[in-house]
C-alpha cells in the first residue's frame, strides 16, 4: 500500500499544479498525461485491495478461514484441504 500512498499523493500534487494554470501548454499535456498514468496505477492499486476484501468476505460467509496473499496480492495456494 505504500506505493499507493505515493502514486495518490503524486497524483494529488499534478492536480494542483495543472489548476493553478501557469504552465505552457506543451507542459499540462506533459503533466496530464503523466496525471493518466498515475490515475490508472490507483485504480490497479485500488481494484486489488477490492478483490482481496471480497474474496475474504465471500470466505468469511462459508466461516472464516485464514488466507494469505503474496506480494502483487494473489492469493497463495493453501496445504488445507477442505
């Protein structure tokens, strides 16, 4: 989450200099498009964390039961069997 924490606040700071207006054109589509890609990588970020909530709440309906994810989020293949 770390990463999200630094790509929104990334974000936030192209947001504001593109609404104080003072830059050429040349350079708000530079910073626009930086903006996009930026955008994009939270929502990655942000879809992840989504899945990983419902995946443990669809679990949690059928009791809870402890799941671990690896470092891009994907759950890792567990030695219980049910």
């Amino acid at each position: 989450m770390a990463d999200f924490e630094k790509q929104l606040t990334a974000l936030e700071s192209v947001v504001e200099r593109l609404e104080r207006g003072d830059l050429s054109l040349e350079e708000s589509l530079q910073l626009f498009e930086e903006g996009i890609k930026l955008s994009d990588a939270c929502k990655k970020e942000l879809e992840a964390a989504e899945g990983k909530i419902q995946l443990l709440v669809d679990r949690g309906k059928s009791g809870m039961k402890m799941v671990d994810f690896d470092e891009k989020g994907n759950v890792e293949a567990s030695d219980d069997a049910e």
